[in-house]
C-alpha cells in the first residue's frame, strides 16, 4: 500500500512536470508566432514624388516620421509639386525617421520678384535699446519719447508705438543669431529686424513675485511685458530680442536666474556686455579676457550652454578693430577656458548690410539707436525712412538669396545657398 502510494505520487509529480514543459514550449512558439505576425506588419514608404505638397501630407498624416520639406525653383515641375523624396517609395519605415522632401516653387517670376522689390542684399536694422520706463510720452522733459536727452530710456507709451511701426512697415523680428548665421526666416515681401537690450535695466523684464508654481510674473509694462503683448497681438511678428547683461545680471537679485531661465525657454537672447560695463579702451588684454570671459562663465553657470556668445560692446569702445584688446574679446581664456566671441556689437547710426554680403563682418556690427529726435541725426523716423531705399525685403525662402542683378557682385560667394537674380 505504502509503496503504491508513493509509486502514484512520483507519477503524478512527473505529469506535473511534462505538464509544466509542455505550456512553456506553447508559450514559446505563440510568442514566436506573435513576433513573426508582427515583422509581417511591416509600414512601406509611400511614393510623393509628382504629388501636391498638401496632398503628400495628408497621405503622410498617419505615420510619425521627422519630415523635413524644403522648396526650390524648377522649370519644369510646377508649383508645389513634391521633386523628391529621401525615403525611396517601397522602403520600410519606422517611427521617427527622418524624411527630406523638396518641392518646387515653379518658375521663377522675375518680373514679379522685380515688382516686389525682393532684395535679400539689402540692409537690417539691429536697433538699440536700454531702459523702458511706465510712463506716457507727455511726462517727459524731452522730445518724443525720450526719457533722457539721447532717448537711452524711452517710455512704454512709446516702445509701444516703435513695435506698431516696425510691424505694419512690414518688419518681422529675427533672433541676433539667427541673423548672423544668414537664417533669415520672415514671409516674403517682410523684411527682418533685430531687438538689442543693453545694461540689464530692471525694467527690461521686471518682476512682480511668484505664481503658485514658482513662476515669474512679469509686469506687463516693462520692455518684456510688451514684447509678449505683441507676441499675442502679432503672432506672425516673430517676437524675440536679445538681452546685454553685465555682473548685476537683470538687477533683482532675488529673480535673477529665473528671470534668465525663462527668458531663453521663450524665444529670447541674452548675451554679454562684460563682467561690469568695462571700457575696453582703458582696460589691459588680461582684463579685457577677465571681463569677457568672467560674463560666459556666470551665464553658462546659470544656463548652461543656451547663452549666445555675442558681446556688445560697452559705450561702443573700442571705435576700431585693429585696437589691441579687440582679439582678446574675440577669443582668450578665463579660469582655465578658452572662449571664442562669434560677434561683437558696436554703437553705430545705421542698419548693417544682409549677411550675405561680402562686406559683412559680424564681429563689428553696427546698431541704430532707438530714439526720436524730430526725424533727424539717425533716429528712428530717419532710420527707416532711408531704408526705403535699399532694405533687406525676404523672398520667403531661407535656402535662396535673391536680389536683383545689379547686386551680384556684392554676394558673398562662400554661401552653400541657391542663389537667384532677376
Ligand atoms: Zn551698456
């Protein structure tokens, strides 16, 4: 009896075990079958190439690829219809797979081009700023809006008016850096324009406290409260600028590095205007690499790597580049790191040439003063009223540069850009 007994509990331990073995060989060959119906699943690439570009997108909808589309004339292929595809039609495809589309713009229409008076060779104006003070143009002792004689400080009421006026004669904002690096990314028939903030003033972007999640809130009438008023009046103005700050950094020391935080995380700059608003003309090359380099180290200490390496030049000095602190600016060292400057601004009286130009020389850019004084010395009324003559006008597409013929000879020809006369 006691040996049946255990004879069955043996046999019953082996079923349980060949049971065991048997599920898990079940389990291997479904999860095998699974994977096979799954590679069988496999998502072709569609073919684009003579299609619209709207409809080619639509197709295009249900996959999540990085689609990348850039436009160029063609003679032969009609306005916007796809030219090529990168991903050859029939290829499988995974999500996040980078897709280079290029579509045509048609024929080019000179006589339009002409009539539109496109000219990516003609000149920007990088205007300067300092402070915004919240009062209305009435209460100050000087013309227009001017705060101070030479309107360094202009009134809200007015900085209100400026972006009124660059916007309806059809300026669109560009970043600092975008500008130099010849990514000029406005509509055609728009022209770009560039927002430059000296001194870190309080009242650039001041701030009134915290929100419950620890977020600044900005008063609305300082220069950044109204830049972002404009970024929601005008979406399609392209609000930007970028911030010079010294040591003191925006002068709140207890928002300071929120204040620079969000200002990058919004689509602004901010950039250096040396350790404590030194006058390179009075100061030795070992202070100059100590003031400039000093200012990149804070930033990055603040930012990371999200600072632009851009200086603006303190009461615009040195007047000259073959000054001997001037390529100490553009590189030196400072702790133990080398920095190298890829543009330096100086004060100037009139808009600077297109990057494309071969005289363009972005470590020396010229700036036009903000300020009014009756349409005369380079003010803005006289800025913009000369640029009418020559201005930067945008052919909307950032892979061309087009200008008339009577330019060629100004472009810049180590450009990797198509290049387009009429
Ligand atoms: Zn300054």
């Amino acid at each position: 009896m006691k040996r049946s007994s255990k004879r069955r509990k043996v046999n019953l331990l082996k079923v349980l075990i060949a049971t065991l073995i048997i599920l898990v060989i079940i389990l291997v060959v479904y999860k095998i079958i699974i994977k096979k119906e799954v590679k069988e699943e496999k998502i072709l690439m569609l073919n684009i190439v003579g299609e619209d570009i709207t409809k080619a997108k639509k197709d295009l909808d249900k996959y999540s690829l990085d689609i990348n589309i850039t436009y160029e004339y063609s003679d032969d292929i009609s306005k916007d219809i796809v030219i090529s595809q990168s991903i050859a039609s029939g290829t499988e495809i995974h999500d996040h797979d980078k897709l280079d589309i290029v579509v045509s713009l048609g024929k080019i229409d000179k006589e339009k081009l002409a009539s539109d008076g496109i000219n990516e060779l003609g000149k920007v104006p990088i205007m300067m700023y300092h402070g915004i003070k919240n009062i209305s143009n009435s209460e100050t002792d000087y013309i227009g809006g001017n705060v101070d004689k030479d309107g360094y400080t202009r009134t809200a009421e007015s900085f209100k008016e400026d972006l009124e006026f660059y916007y309806q004669k059809g300026y669109r904002m560009v970043k600092l850096s975008d500008y130099i690096n010849g990514n000029i990314d406005v509509p055609y028939g728009k022209s770009p324009i560039i927002l430059t903030f000296d001194d870190g003033n309080a009242n650039n972007i001041l701030v009134k406290g915290l929100d419950e999640e620890g977020n600044i809130i900005i008063d609305e009438n300082s220069a950044v409260g109204i830049l972002e008023s404009f970024k929601k009046k005008y979406p399609d103005y392209n609000v930007t600028a970028i911030f010079f700050i010294t040591n003191n950094l925006f002068n709140q020391p207890e928002y300071n590095d929120k204040i620079i935080n969000w200002l990058v995380d919004n689509g602004y700059e901010v950039g250096n205007h040396t350790k404590g608003h030194n006058n390179f003309s009075n100061i030795s090359t070992e202070e100059t690499e100590e003031v400039v380099g000093y200012m990149y180290d804070k930033l990055e200490s603040i930012i990371g790597n999200k600072y632009s390496k851009i200086v603006a030049l303190p009461f615009g000095s040195p007047y000259n580049k073959t000054h001997a602190n001037y390529s100490h600016i553009i590189s030196g060292t400072y702790n133990g790191k080398t920095y190298q400057t890829e543009a330096a601004l100086r004060v100037g009286w009139e808009p600077e040439v297109s990057p494309f130009d071969k005289n363009f020389d972005k470590t020396f850019l010229k700036r036009c003063r903000a300020y009014d004084n009756n349409g005369k010395d380079f003010d803005i009324e006289m800025v913009f009223n000369n640029l009418e003559k020559n201005r930067y006008i945008s052919d909307g597409n950032i892979e061309t540069i087009t200008t008339s013929i009577t330019n060629q000879s100004l472009i810049n020809d180590s450009t990797d850009k198509q290049i387009v006369l009429y």
